[in-house]
C-alpha cells in the first residue's frame, strides 16, 4: 500500500550522515524521502483562473502550481521567481525586470514578459471581473481601464523583450515589489483563447509555471492532486512528486483520517486543540487573516443605518467567540491582520500604542441595546429582520450559531436571526452579487502590507461586497499608497482604519490560529499568508 508522505518544518534530526548530505544539498535520495504527501483543505477549488481567484484554498492551489516574478520563501520572504533580477529608476515610477530563460508553462512553452503583461491587462479590464484590481490601481492608466475609460492595451506595462518586463508607476508605491510575490501570476494568451469559457474550470483546461501542476480537478469534486512540475525551472529543488488532496469540512474526521495514516496534516477544532496540545506532532500556523460579518448596506435599508451596525458589533463577546470556536484564534478589534508591516513595523502594535481607539468592537450589551433602539427608531420599526449566511463547514456553523445566539440573547424579540449554511462556492457567489443581508467571511491579504486588507474596502472595489462608500476613507487610503515617508504614511492607515471602526461596514471577529497535527518527518513545509506552500517541502521515510 501507498505510504502517504507528511509536510512541515518540525526540526527531525536524521538517523544517517547519507540523509543530512541529501537535505544540504537539495538533492532527493528515494531512499531517505517518500515521494507523495496526503493533504487536506476545509473547502472546494472555485476557479484555478489566476485573474478570478478569490477563495483561500483557491489561493493555496496557485501559490504551488503558478508562480510570478517574485515568490515568498519557507521565511516569508521575498526572493526571485520567474524574474531572476528586479531594478527600480530612481524616481521611482519604473520598474524592469529580468526574467529567466529557462522559465516555462506545463506544456513546454516558454514564460515570457507578455504572458505578464497579457494577464495584468487582463486582470484589470473590467469584463474579466478580477477581484484583484485594487492591488494595481497604481499602474500608469489602470484606473481609467477598471472603469473602461481606456482600453487594457493603454495599461503601462510592456515586453521590451521576451525576457524583459517593465511596469510604470503613476506614482512610487512603497510595497510593490512585495506585491509582485503574491498575486501577479502570469496568464498564456494561447491556451486562454483554445478553452475559452472552460478556462480555470478544471485542472485540464489549464497550463502551470509553478512547481507543481493540478490534475483530477474537475470542477466540482472533492479530491485532486498536485503533480510535479517537470516543466519548472527549479524542478531538481522540489523533492514531492505528489501531494493528494481532499476536502474534510469535520475536524474530527480528518484527525480520524489521520490517526489512520490516510492524512499527513489534520486541522483540528477548539476541543482536539485543548486535548492534543502536548501530544507530538502539534503545531499553530498563525494566519494573517480577518474573520469578520460584512453587511449588505446597498441593498437592505436597515443595514444602511450606522447605529445597527454598531449594535450588532457591540453585542459580540469575541474573546468568548475566538476561543469557542478554535484554541488558536485572537480577538480582531481591526480588519487588518496581525503580520502586516511597514517598514518593519508591525500596524497593528503601531494601532494599539498610538492609543487608537476600536470603540465598536467592544463587548457591551448595555451600549449595543441604546444603539439598536436608536436604530430602530430611526427606521420607524419595532422589530429587525434579516439572513445570516455563511459556509457548511463546521467551524463555519459554529460560528453562525454563536452571532444568532448573541444577537437574540442580546436584544430579544426585536430581532429575527435566519441562518443559512452553503457550500463556500455559493455563498461567494452570492456575495460577490451583492445577494445577501449579512454574511459571515474572512480575507488573507495579498500581500504583507495593511493597505491589502483596507485597500479592498474602497469605494467600488469588489471585495467591498457591500457596496459601502466613504470619501474620507478613500482619500486616506490614496495618501497611504503614495507616501514613501513611514511615519505619515502610518498616520494615514491608522486613521482608515478608525474610519472603519466607526462606520462599521463590516465587524471584525477574530484573527486565525490554526492548530494541527502534522507528522513528525514532514520538514519544510512552508506557510504564509495563509497558504501551504510544497516547493521546499520534503517527508523523510
């Protein structure tokens, strides 16, 4: 029977000199590694679309089978991708890069700077309908092409050569080569217009550059692989030949899965964290994501009013949640994730010693009570009602029933909480359409910089579900993206951020811990913004 292989830096020390001369010099031995690694994900695959990508395992499945210009390493990293060199004029408003000759698609066609500049055209025309767009508003013309003022091809970026790409700025953008290591895959024309609508739709109608390419997706199921990539350019550093994969939505049928040997890393909930903690094989992976509610203020008129938002985040205990409903969580008091940095400082800390306040996300039924009464007066109602969705995963439930509960143990009878679990596919779809009252998400940002997460929070921006609009929140944010001097450029994001806490278009709930069970001989196994990432891992026999 077919050994499943195991993956994560867990510090083994090797029983031979053989295998410490395998793992310094990169090389696999077949003798000291197993070849395939079983893996699992809480949800399905919605698109392999580099342009459309939107959900977390989505994410996890490109970050291992595409790769762009740049790449976060095991540490988290920036270091070289497809370009093997990056220059900036000194104006900052030019970027070239230089990319490999070797770098190639799954189907033995070269990577070329077009296929870079084919995918950001195509990314930021606005009938591709990415969720990516806000990333690169600083592009020269970019914001005249999301709106259709001008067409992609007026994009400013170009193929010099076949190997040479350059991007040019409106005006310098502080995190931007950090940015090219996260979402900036490249895209073949080619095999875009061979499948046309089937592209991204199952793993064969697509073509990989990254370390390992999917098969058996077909759209819909629940299990597929990774394969690697023969076609990649480090491929004698990637020692995994397979990593299986499989949607669990119930920790504890993964963590049975396994005991049995059949799963190589198992998630586990808020009880198995408790009861497993000291047990070998235990790690935290902490995510640089936001839990939150997002709230439909286009489209329902009483999520419109301020004051019932407000309530409704004051009503919730999220230390009480964070905890209920995984041993790794922290209480979000902000949108933006715990790992974003400026410069090397950490926002978040920098929130909390400037003395910022998050009034709304305080725990207080007595003010959420005067608030939602407010709210209702204003509204000329004596009772509120309203959907609450989210996905059919358990900690998903889990969380739906802990809101319901705190909003009808909170204020009563004059709420109606209806609570609607769906498959992940459906309830993004639904968002994304603007088809919901409120609804319960979270968002890694894309790359490791606060502007990621409150960039998306913009004024017609797509993850901005809610269709909420606020100028001063949006001037902030157009000052942050072009000062280069930290310290003001802080002041700017810390104020969005307020502006967040007080208008309350969406209820921060927790930052993610994620608590799992990973086999021992699994090394290397790389995390960051809340992706798995293969290329480095390997598992010892």
């Amino acid at each position: 029977m077919k050994k499943w292989l195991k993956c994560l830096a867990s510090g083994v020390v090797m029983t031979s000199a053989a295998m410490l001369a395998a793992c310094s010099n990169g090389k696999a031995d077949n003798k000291g590694y197993d070849q395939s690694l079983s893996w699992m994900t809480t949800s399905e695959i919605q698109t392999l679309d580099q342009n459309k990508i939107v959900d977390t395992t989505g994410g996890e499945q490109a970050a291992n089978v595409f790769e762009g210009l740049n790449r976060l390493d095991k540490n988290g990293k920036v270091s070289p991708g497809v370009a093997s060199s990056s220059s900036v004029s000194k104006d900052g408003l030019t970027w070239t890069f230089k990319l490999r000759d070797n770098a190639k698609w799954s189907n033995g066609d070269p990577v070329t700077a077009q296929d870079f500049v084919y995918s950001l055209r195509r990314m930021m025309d606005p009938k591709t309908q990415s969720q990516q767009q806000n990333n690169y508003q600083a592009v020269k013309n970019a914001k005249e092409v999301v709106t259709g003022k001008k067409a992609p091809a007026t994009l400013g970026v170009n193929a010099k050569d076949q190997h040479t790409l350059v991007v040019h700025l409106v005006h310098p953008v502080p995190y931007f080569k950090t940015l090219t290591a996260s979402s900036w895959n490249p895209v073949s024309e080619k095999t875009v217009k061979q499948y046309g609508k089937k592209y991204g739709t199952a793993s064969k109608y697509m073509v990989y550059n990254g370390p390992f390419v999917s098969t058996g997706w077909t759209g819909s199921n629940l299990t597929w692989k990774l394969k690697k990539n023969n076609y990649y350019w480090d491929k004698k550093d990637v020692k995994l030949s397979t990593v299986n994969y499989s949607v669990i939505k119930t920790p504890s049928t993964d963590y049975n899965l396994y005991q049995s040997g059949k799963l190589d890393g198992a998630f586990l909930d808020t009880q198995a964290s408790k009861q497993l903690k000291k047990q070998k094989g235990y790690r935290v992976f902490k995510l640089d994501r936001t839990e939150y509610l997002t709230y439909n203020v286009s489209k329902n008129t009483d999520l419109a009013n301020v004051n019932l938002r407000r309530a409704f985040s004051m009503a919730l205990n999220r230390k009480e949640l964070a905890t209920t409903v995984g041993g790794a969580n922290t209480v979000a008091t902000t949108f933006t994730g715990p790992q974003e940095m400026v410069n090397g400082t950490n926002f978040n800390d920098y929130f909390a010693k400037q003395g910022a306040t998050s009034k709304y996300t305080e725990f207080n039924k007595k003010e959420a009570n005067a608030l939602f009464n407010k709210a209702l007066k204003e509204l000329g109602k004596s009772k509120i009602e309203f959907t609450l969705g989210g996905d059919d995963d358990d900690l998903s439930k889990k969380v739906l029933e802990y809101v319901q509960s705190q909003f009808e143990s909170t204020f009563g009878k004059k709420v109606e909480v209806r609570v609607q679990s769906m498959p992940k596919t459906t309830r993004v779809s639904n968002m994304l359409n603007g088809k919901y009252d409120v609804d319960y998400t979270g968002l890694n940002p894309a790359f490791t910089d606060p502007y990621a997460m409150l960039s998306v929070m913009a004024s017609d921006q797509n993850y901005n579900f809610g269709k909420w609009s606020n100028k001063q929140y949006d001037h902030l944010l157009d000052l942050s993206s072009k000062e280069m001097n930290t310290e003001k450029r802080m002041q700017y994001l810390l104020k969005a951020e307020q502006v967040l806490d007080n208008d309350q278009p969406l209820s921060p709930l927790f930052h993610d811990g994620q608590a799992w069970m990973v086999k021992e001989n699994v090394h290397d196994l790389s995390f960051a913004l809340g992706k798995f990432n293969f290329k480095d891992t390997y598992v010892t026999k």
